[in-house]
C-alpha cells in the first residue's frame, strides 16, 4: 500500500488530469480484482474442523463470518482417518483450527506446523473441558481419557465458548458478533440439555452396550449405564472370547439394548445380540451427524435424532 500511495502522489504531481484518471483505474485494477475473488468472501475466517459436531459449532458461532472446512468426511470415523491433499491445501490457508484433542485425532496434532499455513489459533476441545469432568477409558491401562466430550451438551458448551475465544482472537474485529451468537447457541444446549434429561428420565432400562465408549460422557450426564463396549479401543475387533463374555454380560445384566453406530460395520453387534438368549436389539446412533442429510445436518438436530432412537430402544 506504501508504494501505491507514493505512485499516486507521483502521478498527481506530474500527469494531466486524463492521464491521472486512466492510471488511477489501473493501479486500483489488482486491489478491485482482490476483493471480489471468491464473490467477496475474502476476508471471511477460515476455519478447519476435524470433526462435523465442532464444524457446526464453529458455524453457529462465526455464522456468515466464517467459511468451515470439516475435515472427517460423513461415513468415515476419526480414529483413523488421514487428511486428503486438498484438505492440507485447505489448511494452508485456514486462519484457525478446531480440533478435538484427546487422541481422537492424533493426525490433527501439529498440523499447522506440518502445512506450513499461516494460521495460530488452535483451539481443541478436550482442553476446553474442566479436567475434572473427564473419564478414563475402561481398559485403556489407565492413561487415556475418553475423547467423546462433544456428546454431553453441557461438556459441549465449555467447547463452544472455547471455540468464541478463539475466534475473537483470530478476528477482534467482530468479537461482539462472536460472543452474542455463542451465548445465543450456548441456551439452546441447555434446552437440549433440558429436553434430554427430561426424556432419559422416563426411560424404562438405563442399560446398553455400546459399540465402543462414545456414549461415556452422555450417559454419566443423563443417568444411564453403559455396561460394556464391544471394542474397548476402536479398530480393536474383540476375540471370540471377548465376544462371549459380552453375550454373558448381556445376559446377566438383562440388557435388553446394543448400540451400534452408523460409522462401523454392526455386524459384532448382531452376533452378540443373536447369541444372547433374550431379545436384544441393535438400534444405529449417530455421534458424528452428517450434513448431507437433513435428519442430522445439525449438532442440535442429530442429538434429537440419537435421542428418538434411544427412546424407542430404551424407553
Ligand atoms: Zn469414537
């Protein structure tokens, strides 16, 4: 800008009024052109996301400030995902990265390092969480915490006023928009919150099994009893030995419920509920949403939709 500014005061100093015009138009051709690339969304905050619930976060709290790149796609699970070329592209230029830490995306970690982009602001969902609320996973040997936080709508608002942190620093500019659509979407988790607790009350049995230790945190928040998983660490098949002490336990707890989810093969699931004497069923829960479906395109929405399907397993 220094140097455009001292052309101008040159041009003025010495060109004719019509010659003035023409190199003003010119020299101004790149700033223009600048800013309506990408249909003026220039200065929009990228942010990247690694999973779809914080994604929405990030968009509830930036809304048409900022443009959201989720970086797990639908139908894949995060535990062992690997980012795609673009997706590095992407983060070249991302101002802010939103992950959720707690090993659920080990890829995630030092990312911006790795891309060499020119974002800063990291902002990652397990720190978000008091530590005091997190849970070791059962069998991990001890050390590891549970990294399903995001399901437990009142863990989900220590991540959003997080995320509103991070995008103040990133853009100060508009830290009012950012503090006022938080606090906005924040009330709505607490009437989620409400609504579910509300539900869950009334349920009949507490009890299921999951398909591994996703519904942790929900179940604490809402009085239910996650009885066993069927893989302690995802991507760890359990052994046929494994799979018969499940079928025992769904027998001597009375369990009535196995959860599995749309993001893994339910097929250990069903042996188990086969093997089980009594009826058990198989019901599919969401914890990731999608946004290509309008069911679960929201955080808000697909928590509704775990809920509906809960009740009618549990309730
Ligand atoms: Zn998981």
């Amino acid at each position: 800008m220094a140097l455009l500014k001292k052309s101008i005061d040159y041009i003025i100093a010495s060109a004719p009024a019509a010659l003035l015009a023409i190199a003003l138009v010119v020299l101004m051709l790149p700033v223009i052109a600048g800013c309506t690339d990408g249909e003026g969304s220039d200065d929009r905050l990228k942010v990247a996301a690694d999973i779809f619930p914080l994604a929405d976060f990030c968009a509830e709290v930036g809304g048409a400030l900022v443009e959201v790149e989720t970086l797990v796609p639908p139908g894949a699970t995060p535990h062992t995902f690997e980012l795609t070329t673009a997706q590095m592209r992407f983060l070249e230029e991302a101002d802010m990265l939103v992950s959720n830490g707690l090993d659920l995306t080990p890829w995630a970690e030092g990312i911006f390092t790795r891309t060499g982009g020119a974002g800063t602001v990291e902002v990652v969902a397990g720190e978000a969480v008091p530590e005091e609320e997190l849970v070791k996973i059962a069998g991990s040997g001890g050390g590891i915490y549970d990294p399903h936080v995001w399901l437990d709508p009142d863990l989900a608002m220590h991540i959003v006023e997080a995320i509103r942190d991070g995008m103040c620093e990133a853009d100060p500019e508009n830290a009012a928009v950012f503090r006022e659509n938080a606090e906005r979407y924040v009330a709505r988790l607490g009437e989620l919150d409400a609504r579910i607790a509300e539900e869950a009350a009334a349920f009949s049995t507490r009890k299921f099994i999951a398909f591994h230790s996703t519904w942790t945190y929900f179940a604490r928040r809402y009085g239910l009893e996650q009885v066993g998983v069927i893989e302690e660490l995802p991507g760890k098949e359990p052994s046929a030995g494994e799979i018969a002490e499940l079928v025992d336990m769904v027998e001597a707890r009375g369990v009535r419920v196995i959860f599995a989810e749309q993001q893994f093969n339910p097929r250990v699931a069903e042996t188990i509920a086969e093997e089980s004497g009594g009826e058990v069923v198989v019901k599919l829960l969401d914890p990731l949403g999608d946004p290509g479906d309008t069911r679960s395109d929201t955080y808000l929405k697909m928590m509704e939709r775990n809920v509906e399907i809960m009740k009618e397993a549990l309730g």
